[in-house]
C-alpha cells in the first residue's frame, strides 16, 4: 500500500548575498509604500503557473535525493529504519546510489519501489492544478519568510465535493497552510493533514492519520523543493502501515548536454 501524494503540496534559506542586498537597500533607499495585494484568484493562478513552470525547468537539472523512512509503533517510536540516496538526472531519470547488503536483488527491488514511491512525492509539488478548485482557500495576510515577502494562505478541502479517485477523497478532507513568494509566486512552505479518518477503496483502506510538511529552498533558477515530510498512518485488513518518511533535496546543478539522458 503505498501513500497517496500530494505532491512534490507542497525553511528555506536565503542566500546571504541577498539578504545583505536586500538589508542595504533598505537603509540606502527611502521605503517604498506598500504595493497592493492582487485578488486571491489571481494569486492561486500564478502560483499554478510558477511551479508548473518550475516543474519544466527543473527537467535539465540533475540532484540528489536523501530520502530515510521509519516503520513506526503506536507510540510514533521508530522501529525500523531504511536511508537511500538516489541521482535524479534529467527528465527524472533515477539512478541509486546507496549499496545495498545481503539480498541485492531483492534488496533494489524494495528500494526501487520506495524511490519510485518517493519520486511521486516530489513530483505532487507540481501536479494540483486540477486539485486547487477542490479547496476553500483563503487569505491570512503578507509575511515576511526568511526575507522573503510572502502571502500566507490557508486551505480546507470541501468534504461534499464530488471525487473520482482515492485522492481525491482524501483531498476532501485536507486542511492546511502555505506561504507563496509575493515576488514571483513560488511556494515557499506547506503544512497539511487531514481533518479526520477517512475509508477509501470501498472501505478496505482506512487513513487514520496523515500530515505533510514542505520547505523551499533558493537555488539560481528560483525557489526548489529543499525538504518534504511526510507521516501516515493507514489500516488495511489484519494489517497496518505506520510511517515518516523524509525527503532531503539537495546538491541542484544544471546537466552538462551530454548527461542528459534521451527520453525513451
């Protein structure tokens, strides 16, 4: 049973040479009055467009994936531990680092299904358009986000609203919060979980508890997935799966022509 994503929804911080640009601008310069903040809806379609925008650019980019996940008990104490490393290439092509023991075959079957698992993750930053009209969204105010001006939304999901998949119906019932960059509408850090347990494949699978965190960093491109937390916790018949599983991103070059690898 694997988790249902809800992607790459997504602490940064700011590279010291411009927060310092930043901090003496404002001590050289006059302030400058407030701008004024646009429309919700035309904040909600920017942000869609910025990380679908995002989501292409990163395409030439290669990086690592740091990914540790924990079997938790009932107490949420750990009670097995797994750590991979994988290369993304471009494309998303996946090459694993980590050296297995024991078992290799067996051994990168398993990891590959957890990258695999892990991938859907990352890739869920990018993929809601379809799934922000599913949610009530509203506008807290403007932040300031490790230097970065921010508006802070909040979102819940509409528990009527009709669904046609497994996450669909989860998303029904999601509440959360997220800062997105005033500057060019990037996303810059999300908190969700779910309101209430919720039975979906014809009541087989119960989720009984879900939150998931996600944290930007800054890269030269712009804002990219630094860190994603996901915890969960699912009942199936005579069985349950118990997790947090930990994505780090780190180490973000642009590929050189040659380590682009074609497209199938």
């Amino acid at each position: 049973m694997g988790l249902p994503f809800l992607k790459p929804f997504p602490g940064c911080v700011v590279v010291l040479l411009g927060w310092l640009l930043a901090r003496t601008s404002l001590m050289a310069e006059p302030s400058s009055p407030p701008t004024q903040t646009p429309p919700l809806s035309s904040i909600l379609t920017r942000m869609v467009d910025k990380q679908e925008a995002l989501a292409h650019e990163l395409d030439a980019y290669q990086f690592l994936e740091k990914i540790d996940i924990e079997a938790l008990g009932k107490d949420n104490a750990p009670r097995s531990h797994s750590h991979l490393v994988v290369q993304i290439r471009p494309n998303s092509h996946a090459l694993i680092l980590t050296n297995a023991a024991g078992d290799q075959n067996a051994n990168r079957a398993v990891a590959e299904a957890e990258v695999k698992q892990a991938r859907r993750g990352i890739e869920t930053v990018y993929s809601f358009r379809k799934a922000v009209p599913r949610f009530r969204v509203i506008l807290l105010g403007q932040e300031d986000w490790h230097g970065e001006p921010a508006y802070h939304l909040a979102f819940s999901g509409k528990p009527n609203e009709p669904y046609r998949t497994p996450l669909e119906k989860l998303l029904n019932h999601v509440r959360g919060q997220m800062q997105v960059s005033a500057r060019d509408y990037s996303i810059l850090e999300t908190h969700a979980f779910l309101e209430e347990p919720v039975n979906v494949a014809w009541f087989f699978v119960r989720f009984e508890h879900l939150d998931f965190s996600y944290a930007a960093q800054r890269i030269p491109l712009g804002y990219a997935p630094k860190t994603v937390l996901f915890h969960y916790r699912v009942r199936i018949p005579f069985a349950s799966r118990h997790e947090r599983q930990r994505i780090e991103i780190v180490d973000y070059r642009q590929a050189k022509p040659d380590e682009s690898p074609a497209r199938p």
